[in-house]
C-alpha cells in the first residue's frame, strides 16, 4: 500500500486553522479579546519553538466552544469554513491531493489540530480519513476540554499511525509511507516515511531537508 499523509496546517493550508478558529471565536466576541489573543499568541509561538503544551493548549483551545455548546459551535465553524477556511484552499494544494488520490495512493490527513476544528477542513480537501486530536466527551456527548487517547503531536503521530496501522492488520514494512508536513515538530514521522517531503517548510526543517537530501516543496509563495 502506498499511504500518502497530509500535515494541514501551513502544509495544504497557508494559515494554522487552530491559531484563525482562535481568532475567529475572538472576533464573534466568544472570549476576551485582549487575554485569549496574548494566550493564542503565546501558544503558537511555543508550538513554531517546539516546546508546545499539548494538554494545556487544547483545554485552552477548546473552552469557548465546550461553553457555546453543540448547536452554536456548529453553526460558528460553518461560517469559519465560508469566511476563513475554503479562501485559503488553494488549488495547487487540492491538486496535490488528487494526485495521489488518482495515482491510487491511500490518502489520508495527520494533523495536531482538534478534530472539531478539522474534520470538516479534511472533507474540504476530498480526504475522508483522518486522524487528528481527539477530544474527550461528557455523559451527553459533548466535549470536556481533555484529550481522549494519545494526541497527533510530534511521537504522537508515530504512536497515531501504528495504531491505524495494527487496526488495518498491517506493519510499517507493508506501506511505504510518504509524509508531507512544514514543521520540525513532525521530525519523528518525517523519519518514518520513506519519502519525507518538507512542504513550505520551517527554517529548522528546511535545514535538516537539505542536509538530508529530502525532496523540498514550496507550495505556496
């Protein structure tokens, strides 16, 4: 099997779709503007530093949400989709996944974003199977701001990807796995894969890429 993943943010989007939900759910006046985008901001800069506290962001991340509630959650993302999401869908990056997909590769998005923020980003971009941090829910459904299972992140994609694979009754020898990501936080599914590819990637992992000699794409100018 060839197994194709997708990195999604600044890898088939040019925005972080977790960093502009925050800032979306700001906008619409859901949290604090002036304390939640200190914190938004802090955040992303310690996930670009690599020292990012997975637990700690998502209770953050997904508050005004878990108190919005189901209905409004779900009407704000559809609106996140039409205002901030599909202009950011580029076609050089819907191209690339067809591609794949055409060439009969199993494709699939791995990403370290909720999968509140990003199931529907995934559907955008035609990939049906995703695997992205899950979220914990109450009695009734609904999420309780902790992680449920081994978060997508860094090793967490490795462990993510095991799984999917020991489900699929397969071994890592049985696909040969190409991995598209921009970030140096995906180093250790990067060095799974045998074909790593940096897309629009960070100064680190530009870095390492050309050291190594791993294929560097610039998807977006």
């Amino acid at each position: 099997m060839n197994l194709v993943l997708f990195d999604l943010d600044h890898t088939l989007l040019p925005i972080d779709s977790d960093y502009s939900w925050g800032e979306f759910t700001n906008r619409l006046g859901w949290t604090d503007p002036i304390e939640f985008k200190a914190k938004n901001d802090q955040f992303y800069a310690d996930y670009l530093a690599g020292n990012l506290d997975i637990h700690e962001y998502v209770r953050f991340a997904t508050e005004a949400v878990k108190l919005k509630g189901a209905d409004a959650a779900a009407k704000a993302h559809e609106q996140f989709m039409q205002e901030v999401i599909l202009p950011q869908v580029k076609a050089q990056a819907l191209d690339l996944v067809k591609q794949h997909q055409a060439a009969g590769d199993h494709v699939m998005m791995v990403t370290a974003t909720n999968e509140f923020v990003t199931r529907p980003i995934a559907l955008a971009f035609g990939i049906q199977e995703l695997i992205s941090v899950e979220l914990a829910r109450d009695s009734q459904g609904w999420i309780t701001g902790e992680i449920s299972g081994t978060p997508s992140f860094k090793e967490g994609k490795v462990h993510r990807i095991s799984d999917w694979l020991s489900a699929h009754q397969k071994t890592w020898q049985d696909v040969q796995i190409t991995f598209y990501s921009d970030s140096i936080n995906d180093l250790p599914l990067l060095e799974r894969a045998q074909i790593p590819v940096a897309v629009n990637p960070d100064a680190r992992l530009r870095q390492l890429a050309t050291d190594r000699g791993w294929r560097i794409l610039q998807l977006f100018s």
